[in-house]
C-alpha cells in the first residue's frame, strides 16, 4: 500500500482491509469510534473502539515524515515506526508481561496496532497527583534487568546477537536526536532550549562555562556514541510507562538501539527525581508531600537494587553466551568481572542521570512535572535546583560505589531544598 497520513476517515478503511486487526477488533464498518489520544513527540496515536463488541478497543500509531511537535518544518524519516515494530515484538518475545501485545504492523504505512491498555494510566500524569504505585521501581528495575541481559554478550550467543543489532544498527535519525537534545543542545546555547529567564541566567553562568562539568557530559556523549552493551528503550521515562496498581508496561520504543546499559537505568531514575522536586510545589501539605517523596526516592533506588539482583541471578544461571564458554575461565577471575561490570553500570547510570536532569530542565523537551507550573519564579527555582543535583552528581559520579551511598546524597541534598 502506498504511504499515505491517516486521518479519522481513512483510518476506518485501512482497517477493513485487515484481516489481524478485524480479528481483535471485529467488524468495524462506519460504526468504529476513532478517537485521537496522543500527545507524544513525535507520532500519531489514535483508539479504535467497537462499540458493537463490548467496546473493544485497539490502539494505532502511526509515523509521519516529521518532528510532530515541530510541524513539516523539522522533516524526519518514517522509519522510526520499523524499529519501534521491532522493539515492540523482540520484547514481546523477552518480556511479554511488561509491554503491550502487537496486533498488526506495517512498515510500508508506518503503522502499528497493538493492546489498548484501557486498565492503565500514563504512569507521569498519576506521579504528577502523587498517586502510589506499590512496587513501581522493582517492576521496572525487573524489566531493565531481564531486557538488558538477554540481549547482552552475556546473555547471546554471538552470531544470534550480532544478528539482532542488525535489525536496530540502522536507527540512525532518533539516535542524532538523542545525541543532539540530550548530550548537546542543552549544554550550551540554542535557539531550540527551553526559555526561562532565571533559569537561563544560571545555566549562563553555572553550566556553559563549567569545564569540569562540561567535560563529564562529553564523557557520557562518547560512551553514547560507542558502546553497544544491549538494546536499549531508548526513551525510557515516565511518560513511556503505563500502569495501575497491579501492573506496569513499558510502550513507545521508536528510539530502540544497542547502546551503554547504563543509559535507560539512569533516564528513567532521573524522571523519578524530576518528580520529586516537582512535589516541592505540587503538594502543599509537608507530611503528604514528605510521604510522597520518600516513597519516590526508594522506588529510584529499588530500580538499580532490582535490576542489579536480577542481571547477576540470570548471569548465574547462564552457562554460555558470546561472552563465555562453559569451564574456560576460573570462577574468580569471572566474579571479579562481573563484580567490576556492575560497578561501572551503575557509575555509569549516575552520570546518564545527570545528563538527563539537565536535558530535561534546558532542552526542549521538559517534563509535564514542572514545565507545567505556570508560576514562573516558583518553576525556576525548582529547575535551578534540579541543575544543581545534575552538577552534584556529576561531581560524585565516579566516587558512588553503592545504592546506599547514593539514597543518603540524594536524602541530603532533598533536606537542603527551600523557596526561600
């Protein structure tokens, strides 16, 4: 089928003419609701509901030949969507639990179908009202562990791998993104970040002209660029995550490619400290809030407590991958390894923290947490405070050799938070 932009008229005769979709869905005929729900970035994301079969509903996504949020004047490629197909069914594959079933994809029409997760909420939006989520950080600590892993040397038989990274070498558009609005715009000036007076004064004075600082962020750039540890999400944070109370999924993987593990362990950590100091105004009520806080902080640490429980349990169980042969090595020299590999992991995932607390607070892709305060002093001094714990994380990164060390820093430096 040729391509061709999807509205709420075509996207009922797209339907009807496939047999996988109509399967899920039932007949649609002129009586299917089509109803647009996304507010992404990048895509168009629409419901589809059968109100003839108890109001079954699928989701469809589709990829236009631009940056959504910047109009056909920022042109980007459709192929996108092709790895967003295929991070959807390699984790269908890995993590069936953790993310949505795929129901119908297209690569020509860009287009993929999949569950309506009608029992789940954007995970962001609920953080935002300070809802709990019990065992939130564990499930996706779980997630990043068994991802990573199984798609890592030392989880993969090479040739089985190497055959994998084929299939995501290629997502070269979304990469140059991350590389640009992550790792550089932010950092210094440009006519694409964020505006905020205070804000920008500050990132004048106290991060463009941070040699230490700029360096580290160079540093983690570099690794970036060069490392392909595992697939990666890519775009994990907490707006690409949608759960209750029972359950979470992880969507949204247009941004898939292999690149350093510690990358979507420090982004998604990062969004739960975004949320945290957003409650400084979100929540008037100090015993609420410091309720809400505490609850945040231990479910970022329980993310790398998890992940690092289950990465080594399943590298226990492995007996051979590209990485290692059965009986080749002495188990001390190979403890040794892994002990100094997650070592570096989570060094690793500090500094990408970092990186991302400041992306987020200077580029222009902030969060809904606190770009959407419209008292702009208020806003500033949250932002101004989440430039800082980037620059003291960037400091420690290197000298943080647990969890714990890392909950007491952010602990203090929490404590230390005032409007005045």
């Amino acid at each position: 089928m040729t391509y061709q932009v999807l509205n709420k008229t075509s996207i009922i005769d797209y339907v009807e003419r496939q047999p996988d979709i109509i399967k899920v869905l039932g007949p649609v005929s002129h009586t299917c609701v089509v109803e647009e729900i996304g507010d992404g970035n990048l895509n168009y994301v629409y419901k589809l509901t059968n109100p003839d079969r108890s109001d079954t509903s699928v989701i469809l996504k589709q990829a236009v030949p631009y940056l959504r949020m910047a109009g056909e004047d920022w042109p980007l490629s459709r192929d996108r969507m092709t790895y967003e197909i295929r991070s959807l069914q390699t984790y269908n594959q890995l993590v069936p639990d953790f993310v949505p079933s795929c129901y119908h994809s297209d690569v020509a029409m860009s287009v993929i179908v999949m569950e309506f997760l009608n029992e789940h909420t954007v995970l962001r939006y609920e953080m935002i009202k300070g809802v709990i989520f019990p065992e939130a950080g564990r499930k996706i600590g779980r997630f990043l562990a068994d991802t990573l892993f199984q798609t890592s040397a030392y989880g993969m038989e090479s040739i089985k791998r190497r055959e994998l990274m084929g299939d995501f070498v290629q997502n070269a558009e979304l990469c140059k993104l991350t590389e640009e609005f992550i790792f550089t715009f932010p950092f210094m000036e440009h006519d694409s970040n964020y505006k905020n007076p205070r804000t920008n004064q500050f990132a004048s004075e106290h991060i463009y002209t941070d040699s230490d600082y700029q360096l580290k962020v160079l540093h983690f750039k570099e690794l970036f660029l060069t490392k392909s540890d595992a697939l990666l999400h890519g775009d994990l944070h907490t707006g690409s995550i949608m759960a209750n109370k029972d359950d979470l999924r992880i969507i949204d993987g247009e941004f898939a490619f292999f690149g350093p593990f510690g990358f979507d362990i420090g982004k998604i950590i990062a969004n739960f400290l975004l949320n945290c100091t957003a409650h400084f105004f979100l929540t008037d009520d100090v015993t609420k809030r410091t309720e809400y806080q505490n609850w945040l902080l231990a479910e970022a640490m329980d993310i790398w407590v998890v992940f690092q429980e289950q990465f080594t349990a399943r590298w226990d169980e492995q007996n051979e991958s590209a990485m290692f042969e059965k009986n080749t090595l002495m188990s001390d020299p190979i403890e040794k390894f892994k002990a100094q590999t997650m070592g570096g992991i989570f060094q690793d995932a500090i500094g990408f923290c970092a990186c991302s607390l400041a992306r987020r607070t200077l580029g222009i892709a902030g969060v809904a947490d606190i770009r959407d305060i419209t008292d702009l002093d208020a806003r500033s001094t949250l932002e101004i405070f989440n430039l800082n714990l980037s620059k003291l994380l960037m400091r420690e990164q290197n000298k943080l050799q647990t969890i714990d060390q890392l909950d007491s820093l952010l602990r203090a430096y929490y404590s230390e938070f005032s409007f005045e």
